[in-house]
C-alpha cells in the first residue's frame, strides 16, 4: 500500500518522550484492525483546544505563584509542540520547565525533564547536548539513589550510543538497565529497554537475538496495556530487523502496521520512519522507480517537524536511486546534500564523545575534591595533636610529608588528564581517518559514475568497452576504501569477502547474474592495503575477460576464485569452466588487461601460470606476501 502522509497531529505521545503508555490521552479509544490483530487507538481531542488549554494553565500558574504547576504546564505546552509544530519550540519549553525546577529544588521532576530534553535533542541530532542532559538526569537519580530513575538514564545512554555507531557498549548500557528493571519489576520501562537492546544487536550481526528481544518489547507494550506511539516504533523496529533478514514481505507488513497506527494517531511525524523504511527495503529490491516518492516524502517530513537525525542517510538513498535510474544530474545533487549532512553527523558524535568524557571527568574531579577535603580535614587534626606532644623537628617533618604527598596526587592527576586527551584524541583521529576512506571511496563512485556519463556519449564499440574497464577497475578500488572504513582494522582488509563484493559488481556491470556464479573457495585472509589493491586489480581483469569471452551465446558457466598462504608464499587461482584458449585461438581485445596483469604480477615479486584444460585457470604465487 502506498501510504497517504498527514497533515494534522492530534496526539500528545512521542516515540521518544518519557511517557510510556496512553493514560493520559484525552477521548474513548477505537479498534484499528492491522495486519496482525486488532489495536486500540485513543480518539484525541481538538489540538487548538488542546493548545489553549495549555497556555490557560501557565497564566493561572504564574498568577497563582505555583511553580510546580507551571512548570508542568511548560512540559506539556513543550509536548504539544513535539507533536504539531517543530522540535526546536518543544526545547524551548523544556528549558522554561528545567529552570523551574532547579529554583524549586525539585531533583525527581528536574530528573524525568533532563531526560525529556534528551530525547528531542536526540530527534534533532544534537548527541552533544542530549549526552549533557542524560548525564545530569543520572547524577541527580544516583544522589536520590532512585533506582528506576537509573535504569531509564542506562536506557537512553545506550540509545546515545546507538547513534554513535557504538553498538556493543550501547547493548550493555541496556543490559544494566533491564537487569534493575527486572529486579524491581519495572514492566513500563522495560519494554523500552528492550526495544533499545533490540536496536543495537541488530548491527552486531545478531539478527535473530534481536528479533527475540523486539518481540519482548512487544509483548510487554501490549501486557500493560500500551496501544500509543511505543508499541508503533516496536513495529517499526521489527521491520528493520525483517529487512536485514532479506525477509522483505514481513519488514513491508510490520511498516504498514506502524504507519497506520500513526496515521490513525494523527500522529504525522511518526509516519516518517516507516515511510523512509518502505523505500529503503524498494531500493534494496532494486526497485528504484517505487523506492523514490518514499524517500522524497520521508525527508520532506524530516525538514517540516526538525526530526533530521536520519537526513543524511535519506539523501544518500535518493542519490543512489538517481544515479540507477540514470538521473545524474539530481544524483550529484543529494550526493552533495548527503556529504555536507554526513560531515556534520561525524561532526556531531565527535562532539557527543567529548562532552560525554568532559562530564564524567567533571564528576570525578567532584569526588575527588571531596576526598581532598576529608583528608585534609583528618591532617589538620592530625597536626594538631602532634604539635601538642610532639617537638617541633617532628612537626617539620609531618609538613614536608603533607607537601610531598599533595605534589604526587598532583602529578597523578595532570597525568590522568593526560591520559583522558589523549584517548579522546585517537578516537578523533580515528574517526578522521575512517571519514578520509569514505570520501575516497565516494570519489571513485564518482569518477566511476562520470565514466559512465562519457561512456553514454560514445558510439565506438572498442572505446565503450575500454570504458567499461575503466569503470570495473575504479570500482575495484573502491571497495577498498569502503571495507576499509566500515571494518574495525584500518590497515588491513579480510580478502573473501572483499572477493565477493567484487564478483557481486562486475557480475551486475555485464548483467550477467542468472548465466555465471561466482564461488570464493577460500578461508578469511586479512592483506593489508598495499597488497590488497594490486590483487583486487588482478581479480578484476581476470573476471572481465571470463565474462567477456569464456562464455560465448549466452551460455551458463562458473567462476572459482582461491586465495590462501603456503609457507611463506601467497597462491591465487582464478578458474572458469568456459570455452577455454587454443594455440589457433586469435587474441581478442586490446592486450591492456593481459599487461596491467603482468605489470602488477611483477609489482607484487609474483609469477603466473596458464592452464586451458576444460576451461582456463590462472595462477599465481607471490613471494614474500604481507598479512595484516
């Protein structure tokens, strides 16, 4: 179904706001039956009502000198502007509440609007600030010692690291979380819990235990009774994982649930995640003319509601789209818009990473402080007592043993502050480089993509295969720097599956999917990336030429590619089962693929051998190979 995006939003739950259930929807409910069963939707009263309402309660508040009134009255003007306006008018509400609260010194309800705040921020990808507010929320519920209040900080800091790309830490975050729920049977919130855990396993290639924990998530929601925007993310998020498991019916069933629901919520903000999904899994399947109205739509709602976390990825899916449909010119221009919002993406979890570090060293250097001033308070009446009973030479000594000791506890800390920048700035400079391979590999899809617009131009058959060559030989290299920046190891790539990538592309560049297969008949090996580029070259040309003429007439046939080390040599072996060479056979082609081949050979101290029996196989032997 092609769903029909809405204009009005009613409702007063978010998806990312603390409120767990529908208690406090306003109107009877409705029975929405999709898909799976039926779910009761609230019927929401008149939004203007609703607003004006709101703006009563504050002016009472203020003339009745009720501070903690008016600051709930701020929280639910901020909630309103969640749901119909922008995101930025919500956080300004927000903060109105913040500083009511810390005049009044009320730390639970200072508490519950940190996390509020954090979660808009994090709808609008400021990770910086959302960090600041989530840690502020968990040092006030660690002084209360309020347990739950923890457990919900644990949640949303494991949501934060989600974002960041930081998966594993994120998944504990959320274990600490759900193991407190679970002991003091906090059911609301771990449904949520769960749903975060479900998240991050998705990208730590645990899709079935993610699975099992987004169906936790859901079950809980519908135990208590929750039929508001949770459970519909719940649907969401199952759809995501549905995706990843290529099980592309059931992701298509579980975004029509979610998006309906939000629809008939009024909840118009909340149709976006399924509306970008639907055309992601279509883009996916290769159906780019069906993948393109969604995403367009998807960040036409990011811009109007300010929920531009996921902007960036929109505009990377929409260029790719334009460029297989062969629109290059509107290709080049959401590349362009994807470059500026990734960059600034990047930009933002860096300085989520140093604010989250700048916090937690401030809270150490609190406790700290405090220690020093108990001990100082036990030397001083140490002191005392001494100089009472003891002579004055041992006083002296007393001081100079207080004063050695503070100039070590002073060489410590700068030494530990040390430590905190430096750490802080290899991750910088991890990410700096990991982005330097990125924006090389979208350089060659860029040259690959203008050879392509030249290749279109030109009527000679000899010139258009040479730029096709051309093409498969950029995009060999691409892959290069793409597994070098989505891989942990910057200096080395793991070489099967770089093989398979490889096949998958030139396979799609001759269209020949159904009539060849491509088998990688080999362990995992890691090269590092002065080795990897030749050989990926190499493989290339040799999969080109198969393509080219091994197959004559449409004719079905199997490629066999082995890389593996033998003592202290590393064997490669292309094979195909095609029509193979005779002494008779007259070269066909150029001749350049068959000397990049040698010159590569030579350049890698290797030595190369030809068999044409039952089709051809190639080997090579390098000496001296280098493994990451």
């Amino acid at each position: 179904m092609k769903p029909l995006l809405l204009f009005a939003v009613l409702a007063c739950v978010s998806w990312r706001s603390l409120p767990q259930d529908s208690s406090k929807t306003q109107g009877d409910t409705i029975n929405l039956n999709i898909g799976n069963g039926d779910i009761q939707v609230p019927i929401i009263s008149d939004s203007i009502l609703e607003y004006e309402s709101f703006q009563k309660s504050i002016a009472v508040s203020k003339k009745n000198n009720n501070p903690k009134k008016l600051a709930s009255a701020y929280i639910d003007l901020a909630t309103w502007h969640e749901n119909h306006t922008v995101l930025d008018s919500s956080i300004v509400y927000l903060k109105k509440a913040i500083s009511v609260y810390k005049k009044q010194g009320l730390d639970k309800e200072l508490a519950e609007t940190y996390l509020l705040l954090k979660a808009n921020y994090g709808s609008t990808a400021a990770y910086e600030k959302a960090s600041e507010a989530v840690y502020k929320a968990l040092d006030l519920y660690e002084k209360m010692d309020d347990q739950q209040g923890i457990a919900r900080c644990y949640t949303s800091i494991g949501d934060l690291f989600y974002y960041s790309n930081r998966y594993t830490e994120g998944a504990e975050y959320c274990k600490k979380a759900i193991s407190i729920q679970e002991k003091y049977g906090y059911e609301k919130d771990i449904a949520l819990s769960y749903r975060r855990l479900a998240e991050n396993q998705l990208f730590l290639s645990s899709l079935e235990e993610s699975l099992k924990n987004m169906n936790k998530a859901i079950q809980t929601y519908k135990k208590v009774g929750e039929t508001g925007a949770p459970l519909l993310a719940c649907y969401n998020g199952r759809g995501n994982i549905y995706k990843y498991l290529e099980e592309y019916d059931k992701a298509i069933a579980n975004y029509n649930l979610c998006y309906e629901g939000a629809k008939k919520m009024g909840l118009e903000q909340y149709t976006m995640p399924p509306t970008a999904n639907i055309g992601h899994v279509f883009l996916l399947q290769g159906k780019y003319t069906e993948a393109l109205p969604y995403n367009l739509k998807a960040i036409e709602i990011m811009k109007r509601t300010g929920n531009t976390k996921n902007l960036w990825e929109n505009y990377m899916h929409v260029s790719n789209i334009y460029r297989q449909l062969g629109d290059y010119k509107n290709a080049l221009e959401y590349h362009e818009l994807y470059e500026r919002g990734h960059a600034d993406y990047l930009t933002s979890i860096t300085s989520r990473i140093e604010s989250e570090l700048h916090v937690k060293y401030g809270t150490a250097q609190n406790r700290i402080e405090i220690e020093n001033q108990k001990n100082k308070i036990e030397n001083q009446k140490r002191t005392q007592i001494l100089y009472v009973s003891l002579a004055v030479l041992l006083a002296i000594i007393l001081f100079g043993m207080f004063f050695t000791m503070k100039n070590i506890r002073k060489k410590r800390k700068a030494l530990s502050l040390l430590n905190t920048e430096l750490d802080a700035k290899n991750k910088q400079n991890e990410l700096l480089l990991k982005e330097i391979h990125h924006r090389v590999k979208n350089n060659l899809e860029m040259v690959k993509s203008l050879i392509a617009l030249q290749s279109a131009q030109l009527t000679d058959k000899a010139s258009k295969e040479a730029m096709l060559a051309s093409q498969n030989r950029v995009q060999s290299m691409g892959i290069i720097h793409q597994k070098l920046y989505q891989g942990t190891n910057l200096g080395s790539i793991e070489m099967k599956d770089y093989f398979i990538n490889l096949s998958e592309g030139v396979l799609d560049t001759f269209n020949a999917d159904d009539k060849v297969k491509i088998e990688c008949a080999m362990e995992e090996l890691n090269l590092d990336v002065d080795t990897a580029v030749p050989i990926g070259l190499i493989v290339n040309e040799l999969l080109t030429n198969a393509l080219k003429y091994a197959f004559p007439e449409g004719t079905q046939g199997k490629i066999n590619i082995s890389l593996k080390k033998e003592n202290n040599d590393l064997q490669l072996k292309v094979s195909d089962n095609g029509i193979g060479k005779t002494e008779s056979s007259t070269p066909k082609g150029t001749g350049f693929g068959t000397q990049l081949i040698q010159l590569l050979t030579q350049q890698l101290n290797g030595t190369l051998s030809e068999d044409h029996k039952k089709g051809t196989t190639v080997f090579f032997n390098f000496k001296n190979y280098k493994i990451a």
